[in-house]
C-alpha cells in the first residue's frame, strides 16, 4: 500500500487506524451535572506541585484561587465551581498504577457562583503582550492536548526566540476522540480569538492551524470564523495518525524538523492545541481560569457515546453516567486516545486538565493477545514517525542493554506513539519496552545523583568529624596545658614552701644548737 | 482495585504472524499446483512428505525445548518452511530427500539458533544448500514435464515407487536449462548455444513447461504470487526489485559483449530459480536486513552473487547459495543501514537550529 | 562442487579474519575496574559488608575475594549490576528483593537519645537529645546502622515511598497477563 501512498503524496509514517470517531464526534457537546464532591489534584501539570492557599472549611467561589503556582515550571489550581474545601489530602488520581496525588477536595454548594472579581483584558490587542502571558499564567492555562505544560511558560519562550509562525494544532488523530473536533465546531471564533491573542503575545506574524481531513465540518466552521483575519490560515492536513503530535504536524506545516536535541521553537514555530487556545481566549477575554474541558466519553461498552464539557474534578464513572452508563463491564478503561493513552485503575479518578478522553473499550477493541517471537518484519521500521528501528531497541532492551538502545538506537528521540506496537504482527508490547527503558534509565539518573550527594555527605561527615576531633583534640591539650601550668605552679608553690620550711626548721636547728 | 497494568495501545491493526505465513502460502499456491499438475503425482507425494517432516521435526524440536508446541505451530512458519524447501526439490527427487532437507532446515537453520525469528539464515535454504553440497547427484536429477493425465504420466502407484525408491527413473531424466547449458558450455559453444535457442522464453520460461524444481518453472504464477504479496503490503519491493536488478543487469551486459557463451537475460530471468527466490526467498523476514533501504543492498548482494555463481562458479544455479552469504552478512547491513531519525542527520547528529548556523 | 566448497571456505576465513579484525580494533581499553566497581557502590562506606568502605569492598570484588551479594543497601539490583559487570553468574533468588530502602522513625517511640545520628554515614538524621528525630529521605542510602543502634526499634526500614514523578514501567513480562475487567471497585449500575 506504501506505493498508494507515495502517489498520493501522503507521508510514508505512521498508521491509518480506523478512526471510530462517530457516533460520539457528531452529537452535541452535553453539560455534565454538578456531582457532589470534586477531587483537585495539586499536578494537573508538568513541573512543580501547586502550593494550597486555602484551609479547611473555607467557602470558595467558582474560579477561585486554590493552590498557587510554585516554581518556574508550575500552573496554579481554581475552584471548578462555588462550594466548600473538605479537605486537603490525597486525592484518587488518573495514574495508570493507581498512586494517590495531594489534592484538595471541594464540596460544590450547587449555585456554581463565579468569583465577580475576575475580569478579562478590556482591549487586549492594545495591551502589553507581556499582559497576556500574565493572564494566562494566572489562569492556569496548560497544554489541552495532553502535554499539560504550562502555557505561559512556553509564550515566554516563544517571544524570546522571535519565533514567526504559530501552529494550532487540531489534528487530534487518536482514534475515538473528538473532543477538539466539537470545540472547533462549536466555538471556533473562540478559538481563532484565542489563536490570534497568543500570536500577539509572541510576535508571530502568522497562524496555520492544522486540522486533519477527516473533519470537514471543523474546517468549515473555523475558515469561516478566519475570514477576516490574513494572518489565520486553515490548513486541513492528511488524517495519518500520529498527525497530531506537534513533531510531525510542524514537519508537514512547515516542511521543517524540530531538531532531536532541540525544541518546536527551534524549527522557528510554537505549537499549541486549540483546546489550549480557547482556554487562553477565556482566560484573556473573561479572566476565566482554566476551570472546565470537554472530554470525549466513548468505546464500545459506553451506552450513549458524545462529549461532555465537565467542570475538572468530576470523577469518571459520573462522565459515564452522563453519557448513559455502561452497556458491560469494559475489558478496559482507558484515560486518553487508545493509541497513547493510559489504563485507569479506578473509576473514582478525576477529570484533569489534560484529560481528552475516558474509553471504556469492550475486549475487541481493545485487540489484546499474547505476544510471540519478533519476526523482524519490519513492520516497524515502515510505520515509525521517527525513523526509529523499534525491533532492534525492543531487543537490546530485552536483553537489558538499555544504555545501548539508548545510544546507538536513539530510543530517546521515541514519542510513545505507539505506531510500532500497533502494526506488530507478533503483538509485541514494544511501547511498553521503551517507557520500561525510560523509565529504568531515568530512574538510574536519579540514583546517580543520589550517589553522588551520598559521596559528599559522607565526605562532608567525614571533614567535619575530623574538624570535630581535632577540635576536641586541640581543647584537650588546651586543658591539659593549663593543668599542667597550674600543677607545675602548684608545685613550685609547694617546693618553695617546702624549701621555707627547711630553711626554717635549719634555722630553728641551728638555733637548737645554739640554744643547747 | 483489581487493576492489571496494561500498556498502549489500546487497539491493533489485526496483523498476526499466522496472516502473514497465510498469505505468503496462498501466493505459492499457484505455482506449486502448477509445478503438481507439471510433474504428476511424484511430485505431490514428495511435496506432502516434505511440508509433514519440517512440521514434526519442528514439534520435536519444540517439546526438547521446553516450549508448547501448538501455538508456535499454529503460526504456519514450519509449513511455510517445508513448502519454500519442496518446490525447490527435483520434482520426481526420492521422498528421504525431502526428509533429510526438512530435518536439516528445522533443526539446523531455525531451532539450535532459538526458534522462530533467531535464525541468521533462511532455514528452507540452509536445507537446500546441505543437499546440494551432501547429494549432488540426486539434487540435479531431473525430468521434463509430464502433466497430470498425459500418456507419460506415473499413476499412483508408480508414483508412490518413484518417491519411495527411485524407481524407473533414470528414463527419463532431462537436464535443466542452467544445469544443460553449463555442462554443454565444458564441451563446446555449438551444443550450448543451441540448448540456449531451444529454449523458449514464453512456453517454457513463463508457462513453466521445463525441467526444473517443483515449483520454481512456473515464472508467470510465481510473479502473479510474488505481485499479490506487493499488494497485501507482506513483502516491500526492495528486496525482489534489487534481486532482480543485481541478476538481470549485468547478465544483460554480459551477454550483448559474450553472446555465444552466456545465457540471455530471458533465460536467466524463466529459466532457474530466481523468481522463487526474488519474490519468496529474499522476502524471508527474519534473515534479511530490518530495514527497507538495508533489504535493498540485500536484495542486490543476493542477485549479484547469483549472476557470479550462475556464470563463473562450478555450480548452474546459484540462488540458495547466494541467499545464505548474503544471510551472513545481515548484521552488517543492519548495522550500517538505518534509516534516517526525525530531527537528525544521517550520521545520528542533531539538526541545527533555524537560523542557528550562521554566525 | 569443489570449487564451492573452496568459495565457501574463502568467505568464511575472510569474513572470520574482518570479524576478528574489527574486534581487535573496536576493541574498549579495560578501564581499571576497581574504580568503576566503587562508583557503583553506594558511597556511604557504611561497613556492612564488613570491609573498610566502599573503596574495600570494591578491591575486594575485583580480586573475587567477595560475592556481588555483598552489599545490603545496593540489594538485588546492584548485585545484578555487579554481576554483569564482573561477567559472574549468580542467583539472586535468595536475595530479598526489597528494593531500595530508606530509615523512617517511628515518632511515638523516638525518645531523642542521638545515637542514631552520630552513627549515621551521610548525616541524613536530624534532631537533638530529648526531641523526636527525622530522616532526610533524599540523604539516607538504607544502611540500617541507625536500626541496628537504636534502643527502642523505633528506627525502621520502609522502601522508598513511590510518588508519580519516580513511578516506571515495570519490565514487560514476557508473556504479558491479559485485562481482566476492572471495575470491581464500581460497579456498572
Ligand atoms: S513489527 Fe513486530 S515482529 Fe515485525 S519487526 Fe517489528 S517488532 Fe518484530
Ligand atoms: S518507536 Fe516510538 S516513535 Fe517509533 S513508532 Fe514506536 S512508539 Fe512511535
């Protein structure tokens, strides 16, 4: 088929996954009703754990500031809706290994009243672009698409590189999602807004939002919320997964690569998702935080599959039952697109800031069977974005060659796409290898680090024992000098006493004597 | 929480090792049943002894190691094996032939090495190659096409005798195109360019009526197989494409400066083994380079040693013995031939910046 | 057929002799091993490996006069490490795979009498006579000299607590377990 491809000029990566996008990518965003308790973890971002500025039994309106950033890598948490903290703990979280996250709970009072204090930029295309990354910094605007970085982390290094053209992605090419599809169709002059204020924010001179084929009606309804603006340019692209990571979205955009050891911004574009751009219209517009998303609820065991905007905090299983409930028990619940995203433990998780999807997947779907022997088909190599040989790393990783997989193979430069596993004739788990090798050489970084602080806290212990002891050893023969100087005078004292007396008792004898 | 920690992705595109050894088998399937209907019954019977001796040596094999043997049969390699090694037998060769091959092929070419996917070399070829050099005589004994209800056809029972004894087969040995015209070649010009003209490109070369292997006459199925591959997406087209190229080409050259004693490039092309091998051999996965542009120097080594063994060396085919040096150098190529990784050069280095060269 | 046997036996001596070559040539310059065996170690010189400091116990596994399993605090995953790199095979399975480890006090039974941290190899215990005592979780390498010291057990040893940010793929089985349904702590109403 690869020659189709090459005629048709399609990119010879990736993989054409059926795209089971509809029914839910048809149907009406729904509003979830308010649940009774909403779970906030304190990293619903990449960087630094939100410190909490809240107590317990505080009342707290929707939009509220919760937790505020910390570090230069952080975003801020706000209330999802007006209510009362009941606690500030471990929350459920949506980790594939069901780890607990410091969070804080929030009781909803039901009257889901915003904070009146907030308010947008009156005339934003005026103000300081410097304004509009504060606005969004406040807000806590991350990455929608699932990279959850902090947004306006990046327009800082977007306006220091002088980078020109800013790409929106809406490729979203994860089979079952059509969360950004229902955005863009319902709200694209929001999106646009918001596309063009981070443009203003960096200084780009152009936007092209990229948004896979397969959505006519988004491409429709966001050229005509364009129409106006020179600098947007709606640019539908093939629909090959995996179309939506910004690597390859930026390499058919702007026919340029993202260097391996390098950023987006070094090919000279910033990318961001268009959920990430509504939310910054929302945050600069309105002042809104980033409080609400919309997640596409869908897989073979949901009743009735759509998209949902939900205030973040929900648990899963209410999404579910937003969306009808379960048909059967699912072989498994996924959080994300089945391509990348991850198991869920539990349904008790919360909705968080980068959460696009919740699949309940029955057992076809999911397409699980036991692994055989690599064939070395190649199957692979053909499929891999990246150039990557996922055989060769899968093998050196199984043998436990990790450092090589990792030099000579390049596994460092694998975006976790999950082509390779995904065509492999012998069902073999190699994603799961890489994030294995990752994680395994991530974790022996960190206790090299450790080590070495070991080595200089011994040293250290070491130096100060031996100051100690030298120290006590100096003191001692301090004392002991002046011991010695007291004894010697003693003595002295006492010889020259002595000496008095003999003097004397000579004296005394020879007066003896000259009495007898 | 009775959670089990699953990895993405969460969906498969259905390929299975099993789909794969399908295929190929269907795409053999033509030219084999030609090669039956060609030779007649001998053939059938050998065929059938051979695919059942590589699938028991392989359940053997299996059991030694420790390993349940069904689902690893199940995936059809050990046919697929038997099969490639039958339809390049003589079709009227004696049954312990195909026995002793298969032996050699599975347990020799694929198990000591670990089973499936281990295997440096092609198995059917290691077996191939063993009989070659072990029973030369046997391996290039064969007959001219006797069609399935001609007059000259064996019925079954002589059938069974040919290919459990040998019998009544020195009567009618006929010399294949290759093998004719090298021996010829020894004696004088005149006979091998004769045997050479005699040769008819389309009747005997793409139709397939000619003496040679069970199922490698048939040049017109084998590229119908070998294009149904192409279009299943099983096979790429580097390694047929560069076999093909490293045979016909210099074959080509050769013969418009030495026309009296090389073959033509028709000959080459219909007369031996070389669409087998271009199309079913070179493809074999786990012995070739794991990358496109690697099976392309593969597939060019294969048909470049083929043209030398073909034309220089003592043998007149060439086919199984290239396919294994060039098995051997495998990890060389893979070593060597990568492809290109987003974001960096060919030599591994990162991509500068935009606009970061200039100083 | 003689002539291929003789091609045969020509490539495989010449492939053998480039092989070889290129082995020698590509050959790695043997570190001195005694240096690289103490940067693996912990670096804490805690002793319990009865040599004097890490430097010892790596002198001693270069000459073999100790096992891999030498080292408590390193645990199975250096002793693996240490095997591959010394080319010994071992079985490790009588190795409690504990993991790495760090010391936690038990604060209802601290009663601050400061042994504990004047034993310490990294000084990762702070507190002071009469006051409850901590562990610095970033400095302590689970050398257990405080539990071994401690009057009351009150110092004990738990592995180090998993957050998000460490969690790791675990090595993909090599038959990996199928899904099972997962809602058993939710039922689908
Ligand atoms: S797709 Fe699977 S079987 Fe084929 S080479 Fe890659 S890892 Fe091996
Ligand atoms: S190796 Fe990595 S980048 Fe390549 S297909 Fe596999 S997961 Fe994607």
């Amino acid at each position: 088929m690869r020659i189709f491809d090459f005629l048709s000029r399609l990119p010879s990566w990736g993989v054409h996954p059926d795209d089971h996008k509809r029914p839910a990518a048809d149907r009406a965003l729904r509003v979830v009703t308010l649940p009774e308790f909403l779970h906030l973890p304190l990293t619903q971002h990449v960087g630094g754990i939100a410190r909490p500025v809240v107590r317990i039994g505080d009342t707290v309106h929707k939009g509220q500031l919760l937790a505020r950033a910390h570090g230069n890598i952080s975003a801020p948490v706000h209330a999802p809706t007006s209510g009362r903290i009941v606690a500030i703990g471990d929350v459920h979280s949506p980790h594939p290994a069901g780890l607990t996250l410091p969070g804080i709970t929030l009781a909803a009072d039901g009257d889901d009243r915003w904070d009146e204090s907030l308010e947008g930029l009156g005339d934003p295309f005026n103000a300081d672009p410097q304004q509009i990354s504060e606005k969004v910094s406040a807000a806590g605007v991350v990455g929608m698409g699932g990279a959850t970085f902090p947004a306006a982390v990046k327009l800082a290094l977007g306006r220091r590189m002088k980078v020109q053209t800013l790409i929106i992605n809406g490729g979203e090419c994860e089979p079952y999602l059509s969360c950004d599809d229902r955005l863009m169709r319902e709200r694209a002059a929001d999106v646009v807004d918001g596309a063009r204020l981070i443009a203003y924010a960096i200084g780009a001179r152009e936007v092209r939002v990229g948004i896979e084929n397969n959505k006519p009606e988004a491409i429709a309804a966001m050229r005509a919320a364009a129409e106006g603006f020179a600098e947007v340019h709606i640019v539908p692209v093939p629909a090959r997964y995996p179309m939506g990571s910004d690597k390859q979205l930026i390499s058919v955009l702007v026919k340029r690569e993202v260097p391996a050891e390098g950023r987006a911004a070094d090919a000279g574009v910033l990318v961001h998702n268009v959920g990430t751009a509504w939310a910054v219209h929302e945050a600069v517009r309105h002042g809104r935080p980033l409080v609400r998303r919309i997640v596409t609820v869908a897989g073979g065991a949901v009743r009735d599959p759509g998209n949902v905007e939900t205030p973040l905090g929900v648990s899963v299983s209410h999404l579910i039952e937003a969306c009808g409930g379960l048909l059967q028990a699912p072989a498994r619940l996924v959080l994300g697109g089945p391509m990348m995203g991850t198991v869920l433990p539990s349904q008790q998780a919360p909705v968080v800031k980068g959460t696009s999807g919740v699949l309940a997947l029955t057992a076809a779907e999911a397409g699980d069977q036991a692994p055989a022997p690599c064939i070395r088909c190649a199957s692979c190599v053909d499929a891999c974005p990246m150039g990557l040989v996922p055989h060769e790393m899968a093998a050196h990783i199984r043998a436990g060659a990790l450092d090589q997989a990792a030099d000579q193979w390049s596994l460092t430069d694998c975006i976790g796409c999950g082509c390779c596993a995904y065509v492999c004739p012998s069902r073999i788990p190699l994603t799961h290898h890489f994030d294995y090798a990752k994680g395994e050489l991530a974790g022996r970084e960190r206790m090299r680090l450790r080590q070495d602080a070991t080595k200089r806290l011994t040293a250290e212990r070491a130096s100060r024992q031996e100051r100690e002891a030298a120290e006590k050893a100096a003191a001692a023969a301090a004392r002991k000098a002046a011991k010695a100087a007291e004894k010697a005078a003693a003595e002295k004292a006492k010889a020259e006493k002595a000496k008095a007396e003999q003097a004397a008792a000579e004296a005394a004898g020879s007066n003896e004597g000259a009495t007898a | 929480m009775s959670s089990v920690l699953v990895h993405a992705p969460h969906a498969h595109s259905g390929a299975g090792v099993g789909g794969v050894m399908a295929t190929v088998m269907l795409a053999l399937a033509p030219a084999t049943a030609f090669g039956f209907w060609a030779f007649g019954w001998p053939a059938i019977y050998l065929w059938t002894v051979t695919v059942l001796a590589c699938v028991l040596t392989e359940a053997v094999c299996l059991k030694w190691r420790g390993q349940h043997a069904l689902p690893r049969l199940a995936d059809g390699s050990a046919i697929l094996t038997g099969w490639l090694l039958a339809v390049s037998l003589p079709p009227w060769a004696p049954a312990w032939l195909g026995v002793v091959g298969a032996v050699a092929a599975i347990a020799l070419g694929k198990q000591v090495f670990g089973g499936l996917g281990q295997n440096p070399f092609n198995p059917a070829m290691v077996g191939r190659v063993l009989l070659l050099i072990a029973f030369p005589v046997e391996m290039t004994t064969w007959v001219a096409p006797h069609p399935l209800g001609s007059s000259g056809a064996p019925d079954l029972w002589a059938a069974a005798g040919i290919t459990l004894g040998g019998n009544g087969y020195d009567a009618v040995t006929s010399a294949s195109l290759l093998g004719g015209f090298k021996t010829e070649l020894t004696r004088g010009v005149e006979g091998a360019s004769a045997i050479a003209h005699a040769f008819a490109p389309l009747s005997n070369g793409l139709a397939g009526m000619r003496a040679g292997s069970l199922g490698e006459t048939s040049a017109g199925l084998l590229l119908l197989g070998g294009l149904f591959l192409l279009w299943r997406g099983v096979i790429g087209w580097q390694a047929p494409v560069g076999m093909l190229l490293g045979v016909l080409v210099p074959a080509a050259i050769l013969h418009t400066t030495h026309p009296d004693t090389t073959l033509p490039v028709s000959a080459h092309l219909f007369g031996g083994g070389l669409l087998l091998g271009a199309f079913f051999i070179v493809t074999d996965y786990v012995s070739s380079p794991g990358t496109p542009a690697g099976r392309l120097v593969f597939g060019l080594g294969c048909g470049l040693l083929t043209f030398v063994i073909r034309n220089f060396a003592g043998y007149p085919e060439g086919v199984a013995f290239a396919v294994m040096l060039m098995n051997a150098m495998t990890p060389l190529i893979d070593r060597a031939i990568r492809p290109r990784v987003y974001g960096r050069d060919r030599r591994g280095r990162s991509l500068p910046p935009l606009g970061g060269d200039k100083k | 057929m003689l002539l291929a046997l003789a091609a045969l036996t020509t490539l495989g001596l010449g492939l053998g002799l480039l092989l070889g070559t290129a082995a020698r040539l590509l050959k790695v310059e043997a570190e001195p091993i005694t240096a690289e065996l103490e940067a693996m170690l912990p670096g804490s010189q805690c002793g319990q490996c009865g040599f004097p400091g890490c430097a010892g116990a790596a002198a001693a596994l270069a000459d073999g006069r100790a096992p891999v399993t030498l080292c408590p605090p390193g645990g199975r995953d250096l002793a693996q490490r240490l095997a591959e790199r010394l080319g010994v095979s071992v079985d490790l399975s009588g190795m409690a795979d504990a993991g790495p480890r760090i010391a936690a006090v038990d604060e209802s039974i601290c009663i601050g009498c400061t042994r504990c941290f004047k034993v310490c190899p990294t000084d990762a215990i702070v507190g002071a006579v009469k006051q409850i005592h901590a562990v610095i979780r970033d400095a302590c390498t689970g050398c257990s000299k405080c539990v071994d010291i401690c009057p009351t057990e009150s110092l004990h040893l738990i592995p180090i607590p998993v957050t998000p940010q460490t969690w790791a793929w675990p090595k993909p089985a090599h038959t990996p377990v199928l899904a099972k349904p997962v809602l058993a702590d939710a039922g689908c109403h």
